[in-house]
C-alpha cells in the first residue's frame, strides 16, 4: 500500500512539473525566455538525465537480486524440511513426535500472513521440532549416526529460515528515495521548460511520468517479497507438506 501511495505521488510531482513549467513559461518575461536561459536549462536537464538513469539501474538491480535472493533460500528452506523429514523416517517409531511436531509446524507456517512473518506460534512449533530432536535416545551406532544428520539438517533448516526473514525486510532509505525523486522532478521541470503546448508532448510527459512512477513502485515492491502484489508463491512450503505428510 505504501508503494502504491508513494508512485502516485511521484506520478503527479513529475508530471505536475513538466506542465507547471510549461504552462508558465509564456508568462515569463521576454529575458526568462531567451536562447541563452533555454540553453542554459538545457545543459542542466541533460547533467540530471546521467544520475536518475543510474540511480534507477542499481535500485533495480538491487531489487531483483533481493528477489532472487529471498526466493532462493525458501527454496532451499523447503528442501530441508523435507531432508529433516526423510532423515527421520529411519529412525522408526521414536521419531514419529519430531515428525509429528514438523508437520504441524509447517501447516502453521503456510497459515501465517506473510509467511516470513515470525509468528510466536510457527516458532514455538519449530522449537519444538528441535526439542523432541533432541530428546531422542539410542544405542545402535547406525542409528546415532542417523540421528546426528537429522540433528545437523534441522539446524540449517532453522538458519535458513531465519535467512530468508531478514532478507524479506530488505527496504530502500527513505533520504534515497527523496533524492531520486528531486532529481527527476527538475528533470521533468526542464523538459517542460519552452516545450510547445499541444496534446502530443503533454500526453508524452504524462505517459514518461507514469512510467517512472511505475518504475520505482516495481522497485519498492520487489525489495518487499512476501507483501504487496509481487510477491513471492508460497507454493515451496505447499509442495514439503505434501511430501511430510506422505
């Protein structure tokens, strides 16, 4: 929500700017209107057109490598609830309580809104998973064994849980993005400056600023995964379920 509410405001500042400046421009005196001040404001739309460019590529790139990121590790997260199951099941019957304890851990995880949430619940169960891990006893070398590799899974479940929540917070500073936008609306304030008046250039700025707009909402939502529109499937967790559950 607030990603939508920022790109709209940044949609009416630029645009605001471009026909603001264009609409005054006529009434300016006949010294505001020469060759040398439009070339002057020229010169300095054409340094600001260099910065944004490249501030907006390494937000962008940012944003999706954030992605990717998050995406990655619930993958991987996924994957090792269900090598912490498969590594239980040969432990027989005494293993059926940390199995059980999984189960219901990650139907609460999927219940969970997002899902990177830290809900008391899901971690409660999750720490239960590993107590009852560990209460577990055996004699048999084999299973010993066994029991130390479900041991060393379930903890690198837990760190790659706690991976991809500290990734899913991931946000752009707010002085950042403040800059970015001051330094398109000049941009967009200079295009407009002595740009004729007709409904071509005004349906140009419009449509120019409602892409940068878009742009940088799209840029704010994908450094959020697990909220907003874009976000990532819990489809992972859905699939380690079904295979627990088997």
């Amino acid at each position: 929500m607030v990603a939508v509410v920022v790109a709209i405001l940044i949609f009416m500042l630029l645009g605001g700017a471009a026909l603001a400046t264009m609409a005054v421009h006529g009434r300016l005196g006949e010294h505001h209107r020469s060759d040398e001040t439009n070339t002057s404001v020229r010169l300095v739309a054409t340094l600001f057109v260099t910065m944004p460019s490249l501030l907006l590529g390494l937000m962008m790139n940012n944003s999706a490598n954030t992605y990717a990121a998050v995406d990655r590790n619930l993958h991987v997260f996924a994957t090792d609830l269900i090598l912490l199951d498969r590594s239980l099941r040969p432990l027989g019957p005494s293993a059926e309580e940390p199995r059980k304890r999984l189960v219901a851990y990650v139907e609460q995880a999927l219940k969970d809104v997002p899902i990177s949430r830290a809900n008391e619940v899901s971690e409660h169960l999750l720490d239960e998973v590993g107590t009852s891990l560990r209460e577990l006893k055996f004699n048999d070398e084999q299973k010993i064994a066994l029991w130390n590799e479900a041991r060393s899974v379930y903890r690198q479940a837990v760190q790659q849980r706690w991976t991809f929540v500290e990734q899913s917070d991931s946000s752009f500073p707010s002085p950042l993005i403040c800059i970015l936008v001051g330094w398109l609306t000049l941009m967009f304030a200079t295009l407009g400056f002595r740009a004729p008046r007709n409904a071509v250039v005004v349906s140009t700025y419009v449509a120019a600023a409602a892409l940068v707009a878009a742009a940088i909402y799209l840029i704010l939502e994908m450094s959020t995964p697990f909220s907003g529109p874009i976000q990532l499937s819990d489809r992972p967790l859905v699939r380690a379920a079904e295979e627990i559950r088997r």
